[in-house]
C-alpha cells in the first residue's frame, strides 16, 4: 500500500489479492441497511399498537442512524474510495445485529398486537 501527494492510500495488485471481494462487502453493507431500516419503520409502527410514543419514537431514531452509519461505507465502497476500506468482519457483525434487532422488534410487534382486545 502506498500514499499518493494528497495522503489517500492505494492498494498494489498484491494488496487486493488479500482483501475480500468488495461485491461480498457491499452486499453485506446493503442488506445491513436494509434490514436495519426495516427495524426502523417496524419501530415507528409500534408506537401506533403499543402507545409508547417516546420509547418507540427514540428506539427508531437510534436504528435510522445506526442504517445511516451502516450506509456511509457503503457509500465510500461504491463511490471506490478505498481510503477507509470496510471490515468485512465488522460488517458481518453489523448484519448480525441489523437481523437480531429486527427479529427482537418483530416479536414485540406481534406480542403486542395479539395482546391488544
């Protein structure tokens, strides 16, 4: 890896070979996304069955900008800036947590409703 005049590092055809498919990364980052910004809007619907206007409303802000910092990179990825490449570890962890929060507010959401007379 080597640094050009304005410090953004490039990768030699050797360091690529090492680093995991950026399409794999990208879909990764895009389903983490996506499945996060459907745990948002599942949240904001909650605040409709449950009533929790402030429990609801501030646990959906916090997943649309855990979807915001989960896009940044996927931003960076697609526009080939490779100063910050992604952690496809990280990543993968992100995606874990996108499904496990999405997953947890679905059980509430059905839970809720089939509490509701």
């Amino acid at each position: 890896m080597r640094n050009n005049r304005r410090g953004t590092k490039h990768f030699s055809p050797d360091d690529r070979i090492n680093m995991p498919s950026p399409i794999l990364t990208g879909f990764i980052l895009t389903l983490s996304v996506l499945v996060q910004g459907v745990a948002a809007i599942a949240a904001l619907r909650l605040i409709r069955i449950t009533g929790r206007w402030s429990a609801w409303s501030l646990i959906a802000a916090a997943l649309a900008l855990m979807a915001v910092r989960r896009a940044v990179p996927l931003f960076r990825l697609i526009s080939g800036d490779l100063s910050h490449p992604p952690d496809p570890l990280n990543e993968c962890i992100g995606l874990a947590l996108s499904a496990a929060m999405a997953a947890g507010i679905a059980r509430v959401a059905q839970s809720s409703s089939s509490e509701r007379p």
